[in-house]
C-alpha cells in the first residue's frame, strides 16, 4: 500500500513588516480595530524587486534542506498561487529550473486561498497512482500586488509570505498506523463567484485588478464548509474529532478560526495559529503555519493533523495526515 508522507516543510517570509499602527497613518484605522475584527497584528509585505517566484524558491529550498533531499529527487512540483508572476507560463516552471530540478512535471493550481489544499490533494494523488514518487508543493503569493490600499475592509486583512512541504511515496503493508496522508476531500460552488474576487483580468480588463470580498458572506461559509470538510476527511481517514490533535486551518482571521473550533467542539489548545503574525497569505497560510509548529516542536512523530482551507470560488477542502 502506497502513502504520501510529509518528508520535508519550510516557510519564507519577506523581510519587511508593516504593522497595523503603520497602517492607521494612511488609513481610516487602528489597532484595536484591525485585531477586534480579525486577531491580525502584522503582515509582511515583498519588496518591490521580490516576486511570487522567489518567495516560492525561497520555501522550497528550506523544504528540501528540512528533507535531506536532492532537487534532482523531485519528479513533481505543484505551485498553488493566485498571484503568478506572469500570465504564463506557469510560475511553477521558473522555480523548477531555479532549483536545479531537471525532468519532471511543474505546474500551478490557481484555488485562491485553497490552493494549497488542493495542490497537496492533487500531488498526493499523483503519487498513490504511482505517477510521482517525490513532490514538491507550494503556497506562494504576493497579495500586496492587488490589493486596493485604500479599502480598509480587505487590505488590511492580507500579507506576503511562501510555504512548502515535500512528500514522498512510501510503500509499506496496510498498518492503520503508518505515518502519511490519510485523506483529502475538495469541493467547489461557482454560485458564490462574487463572495471573493479580483475585479480585473486578461479577458476582462487586461488589467491586474484589485482584491473584493462579502466579508459577512465568506465569514458565513468558511465556519460551515470547513466544518463540514473537516468531519468528511476524518470519516474517510476513519477517524473522528477525539482523535485530532492539530487543526490548521486556513489562516484568514482569528474569529472564523475560533468559530470552526467552536461548532467542530475541538479544544483551542489544539489549533496552530499565526494569522496574528502573517494575516492572510492565502495558499500561502498552511505550509507556513506547519512550518512553525514543526519548527517549535509542537507537533510530534504520529499526531494526527487536520489541514482546511477556503477561497474564492468558492474552492474548500481538507486533508488529514499522521506525522
């Protein structure tokens, strides 16, 4: 029976912080409105010369050091990014030949905030299937670059950053305590399109655009479709919320974090949180947050992970593992 299992994860964050205090000189804000409406205290933000690519490089590289691997090991890489550098080709393709990699497949997932999630779900894919024994999947944005600076209901709420994981096939007899993914579940609604969109395009605009969201409306489904999700990929890994040791989800705001806790009945001592330090960074938020609690040292060999995302789409999903 083959498994994915997680190998290798690191994180990148650009060098510049910009606080909320930092944000209330140009904009009808503060502090204490910023954190009361999301926990966010801080975001990092790329310089200027700083592109998707290279926060994505910059992750893959402390994924592959973590690993003990070789580029030339890795035989997929999937980029989850809605902010590519180019409208093609694929982001993914200039960080592959960066890295050194040589043959293999790149290609990026376009999921919004879940796009990792469904990256992770597709590489694993590929690897049961036997398509793939060794995958690179990443989380890289640059939010700062549609971002409408004026309109404190959504810039204030995004930041910079890149994640990665690797994983690698492992094959092994059916032991129900194997370490690996043990399942994913995806799911999408283009009926809430407008819930979370960019208002600019190549076929519309020929512009970038700028970032728009419903707020009441993406709070509203995010703590119901992830809940739902969360349950769903427990049933098919056979397991149940008792058995859950973290819960990562999507690091977008601090309420509809607690919110999913509170209706999932999951413990708060048990979610990986750094929305408070990165806002929302999209595909980014999971790998980074993985990141952190593997490098903290709160998530030990056989914890059960529970992983959960939401975006515009509305894209969702979920995916538990044992580390």
């Amino acid at each position: 029976m083959i498994l994915s299992r997680i190998i290798g994860c690191g994180g990148y964050l650009p060098q510049k912080v910009l606080t909320n205090d930092d944000l209330s000189k140009n904009l009808d804000t503060s502090h204490d409105w910023i954190v009361g409406r999301s926990g966010i205290n801080q975001r990092h933000i790329a310089a200027d010369d700083e592109l998707t690519s290279d926060l994505g490089l910059a992750a893959a590289r402390n994924a592959i050091k973590d690993s003990g691997i070789s580029p030339q090991e890795i035989d997929l890489l999937i980029l989850a990014t809605s902010t590519p550098d180019n409208t093609f080709p694929a982001t993914a393709t200039k960080i592959q030949s960066k890295l050194g990699m040589g043959c293999g497949l790149a290609f990026d997932v376009q999921a919004v905030c879940a796009g990792f999630i469904c990256a992770f779900s597709i590489a694993n894919n590929f690897i049961k299937s036997g398509q793939a024994k060794t995958a690179l999947v990443i989380g890289a944005e640059t939010y700062s670059r549609i971002l409408d600076w004026k309109d404190r209901g959504t810039c204030v709420l995004f930041g910079d950053g890149a994640g990665a994981v690797i994983l690698r096939s492992e094959e092994g007899n059916d032991n129900k305590d194997r370490a690996g993914i043990l399942s994913t579940c995806m799911y999408s609604n283009g009926d809430y399109y407008k819930a979370l969109y960019v208002d600019g395009g190549v076929s519309t605009t020929q512009t970038a655009g700028y970032l728009r969201m419903e707020g009441r409306e993406v709070f509203k489904h995010a703590v119901e479709k992830l809940t739902s999700a969360a349950n769903e990929a427990l049933n098919l890994a056979s397991l149940n919320i008792e058995n859950v040791d973290w819960l990562i989800p999507h690091q977008a705001n601090l309420r509809i974090i607690d919110a999913i806790a509170k209706k999932l009945e999951l413990d708060k001592k048990k979610l990986i949180i750094t929305v408070d330090q990165h806002a929302n960074t999209s595909s980014a938020s999971i790998p980074l947050a993985l990141s952190a609690a593997i490098k903290d040292g709160r998530i030990n060999a056989g914890d059960i992970i529970v992983l959960e995302a939401i975006g515009g789409g509305l894209v969702w999903g979920a995916g538990v593992a044992r580390w």
